[in-house]
C-alpha cells in the first residue's frame, strides 16, 4: 500500500479536529516510541484501551512486516479482537499472536497460546521466549498491569526485568496499561519505573508523555464513535491577559465583555462545565472567571475537574455568584480558587480582583 494512502486511511479513523496536529501527533507516537518501553496510565473510566488498539493498527497499517505480541491477563482474545472491528480499526488478525488464558472446560484455539493462571509467570515467559525468538521485532502489549500488579511485586519486578531483556534483546518493544491509583501508592510507583515513557491519559481528555527530549501535550476526545487529536496550546508571556467567562447566562459573559473592554482583555466565552473544560484545554486562559449554579456540572465541579490536569491545574480561578453563603465561599476556597466575587457585582471590583490575583502569578501589564 502507497505511503500517501496509509495515511489517508490513517486520517480517516479519525474525526478532526486539526488534520495536520493529528497526523502529526500520530508520527510523534509511532516515531518516539518505537523501541521503547511504554506504560499507558490512566484512570479506570479513561478510554485507553482505545487509545491502544488505535496505535496498534496504526503500526500494523505503516508497516507491513510489524507483529504484534498480545498478552491477554484482563482480555481474552475473542474480545480484542471484536474491539478492534466495534472501533472499526483496520487489522490483519493473522500479524497479532496471542498469549491467552484457558479457562478450565475451554477448548484450546488453533494458534493461541495459553497459560493457566495470570500469576504463572514462568509459562507466559516461555511463550513470549518462544514468539520473540519466531518474530523479532515485534510489539508486546501488556493489556493489564493492574493484574499483574495484585501479584507478589518482587515476583512481577522479575518477571518484568526479563521480558524488557528478552524484548529488547529481538529488537522489538513493550507497550502496557496500568489503571492509575488501581494498586497501593508504592506497588503504582514500582510498576511505573519498570518503563521508559509513561503515557498519562486524564479523565478531561489530556496526553501528557516525555518522549525523548520532546514533551507531549495533546487533548484527545471520542466523538460518534471516532478519535480526535490536537496539541494544547502552550500558554504565552504576553502583557495581554486571556480571560476565559464561564456562565450560563449569556447576558453576564456579555457584560463583564462591555465593562472590561477598554482593559488589557482577551475573553473567551463558554456557556456551561463541559465547555468550560473543553475551552481551558485548548485555550490556555491566563485566568477563568466562573460561575457556580450551571445545570449540567456547577462550578465546583469544573474546578474538581482542572485540577485533575497536568496543564490546568495551576489556572487561576475567580467564582463569581450569587452564592454567598461562608459555606459556599469556603468550599470554593478549600478547592484551590483564588478569589470570590458575589453577584451582582461593580466592574470596578471584578477588575481590581482580576488585577490583584494574576499580579500574584507575576503578571505585568502592557506599557
């Protein structure tokens, strides 16, 4: 297949949000890490396994001589398999070797490997011995680490040390999934120094991975069915502040837009929680101005949410709201807000508040 069409097929798995930021955070993936060891971590109500079987077909696409190792410890295969045709990712079952688990009664399947006991180390090793040394270069997926995990760890250090030997050793390499916080503190920090990259998926929808002497960013989202790319936005030194209103009443972004206008503003508008999101991972706003009382996630909950993030956790945050109580105040507070202004508010006091609060991130107006 001509290069110019593995990629259109590529680009057609997908739905756009940026043609050129996806295919290029594609290459990015594919490029940085080839012959790498690699945890994806995420959360358990996280899309990762999608994430996986995308990056899975994408190598099985751009290279035709590329196998794949499959371990099955949370898994089976007949269920991977039926992933691969649910996301409708193009695959040649025949280039994936599986290494499955026979549960008793099961009949064996022709060309599948099997092993008794997720905790019988020794037997899967053997198979991984036996298909590396058939197929070097290959990719091993380790589709649960959590598994592995619930195990004895010095055991799983040994266990793990020789398969990255016997990995590395053919040329190939290790991609595996973690659930993050699924395994104590100590057991999580173990299994995540067994790997060179670790890949970070958040629950908003954010990659984060140091590939190299490369950082990635990037936002991902399943839409109708589909995976979507684009990079975050890295935030700017700039004397001009990016101000991102959130509420659901148009009526307020619209006049907190009137009364600052002759202020060193830019505003972004977003009109409930899940665009607030969406908007302070694209947008990087210097500083949101949030509303409380919104009908699908309150802005308590928004905050929960950024503070989740690797890139907007830091994002300076002013509620304003009709919420007076001290309760409501010191809720906000104890979530990491910096200011709290109550409606209805003088525009006098919203930008001198605006002011004080990004004076203590160090910013400086423009001469």
């Amino acid at each position: 297949m001509r290069t110019e069409q593995i990629i259109v097929n590529i680009l057609n798995k997908v739905n756009m949000m940026n043609a050129d930021e996806t295919h290029e955070i594609i290459h990015v993936f594919k490029e940085g890490l080839r012959s790498k060891t690699v945890l994806f971590l995420a959360p358990v109500d996280v899309a990762v396994g999608r994430v996986v079987y995308f990056y899975v077909s994408d190598l099985l696409q751009s290279d035709p001589q590329q196998k794949i190792v499959w371990l099955c410890l949370k898994t089976p295969r007949d269920k991977v398999l039926g992933m691969f045709q649910e996301y409708k990712y193009d695959f040649d079952p025949t280039r994936i070797m599986f290494i499955d688990s026979l549960p008793p009664g099961k009949e064996p399947s022709d060309g599948v490997l099997f092993f008794s006991s997720s905790s019988d180390h020794t037997k899967i090793a053997s198979h991984i011995v036996q298909l590396f040394d058939k197929f070097p270069g290959s990719l091993l997926v380790i589709d649960s680490m959590t598994v592995l995990g619930t195990d004895n760890m010095q055991v799983v250090e040994s266990f793990i040390n020789f398969v990255r030997s016997k990995v590395s050793e053919k040329n190939g390499s290790l991609i595996a999934i973690l659930g993050k916080d699924t395994l104590k503190a100590e057991s999580e920090a173990l299994i995540k120094s067994f790997f060179e990259v670790i890949v970070e998926l958040t629950s908003i929808g954010e990659i984060h991975a140091d590939i190299g002497m490369q950082t990635l960013d990037a936002r991902f989202q399943v839409e109708e069915g589909k995976l979507s790319f684009e990079y975050i936005q890295k935030k700017l030194k700039r004397g001009r502040l990016k101000i991102l209103i959130v509420d659901d009443e148009p009526d307020i972004p619209d006049l907190l837009q009137l009364s600052l206008a002759s202020q060193p503003y830019d505003f972004v508008v977003a009109y409930n929680g899940q665009q607030a999101i969406k908007a302070t991972l694209k947008e990087r706003p210097d500083l949101i101005l949030l509303d409380i009382m919104m009908p699908d996630m309150d802005g308590y909950e928004v905050v929960e949410h950024l503070k989740q993030s690797a890139t907007a956790a830091t994002t300076p945050v002013i509620m304003i709201s009709a919420k007076t109580a001290v309760e409501d105040k010191v809720r906000g507070m104890e979530l990491g807000i910096d200011d709290y202004i109550a409606k209805p508010f003088d525009k006098r006091e919203v930008n001198a508040r605006i002011r004080m609060v990004m004076r203590r991130y160090g910013w400086v107006e423009e001469e």
